[in-house]
C-alpha cells in the first residue's frame, strides 16, 4: 500500500450520472407542479358543484387544499435534494403531519356528518382519530429532536470553528 485511494471505474462517467439525476429531478418537479396545479383546478371545480355547499362543499374543500399543500411540500423537498444535495428530514416530517391531520379532518368530518352508523363503524373511527393523533404528536415530537441535534451540530460546530 503507497497510500494512494484506490477509485473505482464506473460505466457511466460520474458527471453523466449528476447530470442525469439533475434532470431527472427538474422533471420530477416540473410534473409535480403539474399535479398540483391539475389537482387546484380540480378543487376550485368541485368546490361549486358540492351540493350542499355547507358542510359538505367546504370540508372537501379543506381536504383538497390540504392535498395540495402535500404535493408543493413535496416540491420542495425535491428542489431542496435538487440544490443541496441531501433529503431535508423536517420536510418529510411536515408532509407526514399534514397528511395526519389531513386524515383526522376526514374521519372527523365523516362522524359528524354522516347517517347513524353501526357501533363498529364509530368505534373504528375513534381508533383511527387517536391512531392518527398519535402519529401527529410523535411527527412533531420528532421535528422538535430534529431541530434540538441540528442547534447542538451548530454550537459545536462553533465551538470547533
């Protein structure tokens, strides 16, 4: 051994290879944003054909807006992978809320809204309301511990800096 790092040879040169990713990445986007545009266009339809307007109209509406926010907090977490080069875990962590609570407005707005429904029925949904607010506190909990190692990182990053 002269010291010397031994480097693999690949079959695709390795700028290829960015290169391909980065694009693939802007087209990911591009089609994303598609999606949510398609998915506004959608909602802003659907909002004045729900009959009735109130309640049904608006909690679908709610719905489809929180949706939608998933889909550019998913755009996001793509250009961010796409300009610095890493996944952004708090950004999956917000998806994973949003969609928590997404679902919780659902289930809630089912039980309120809906015919009398079998005990079985309401007993699911209540386990699905607490499953789902579970899932919403251990997510944020977890941006808390996120955003606690990233301040330490920081300070001693200073501190060796």
């Amino acid at each position: 051994m002269t010291g010397q790092i031994e480097h693999k040879k690949s079959v695709i040169p390795s700028r290829w290879a960015e290169g391909m990713e980065e694009v693939f990445h802007v087209v990911l986007g591009v089609f994303l944003f598609g999606i949510a545009l398609a998915a506004l266009g959608f909602s802003i339809i659907r909002v004045f054909t729900t009959d009735p307007f109130f309640p049904n109209g608006m909690i679908q509406a709610i719905n489809d807006i929180l949706f939608i926010i998933i889909i550019l907090e998913i755009i996001r977490t793509v250009i961010a992978r796409y300009t610095d080069g890493v996944f952004q875990l708090q950004n999956f962590l917000i998806i994973g809320i949003i969609a928590a609570v997404r679902h919780i407005l659902t289930v809630g707005a089912s039980m309120t809204l809906g015919a009398e429904k079998p005990q079985q029925a309401f007993d699911r949904a209540v386990i699905e309301l607490g499953i789902s607010s579970a899932i919403v506190v251990a997510l944020v909990f977890a941006i808390f511990l996120s955003k606690a190692a990233d301040a330490i990182t920081q300070k001693e990053s200073k501190i060796k800096g």
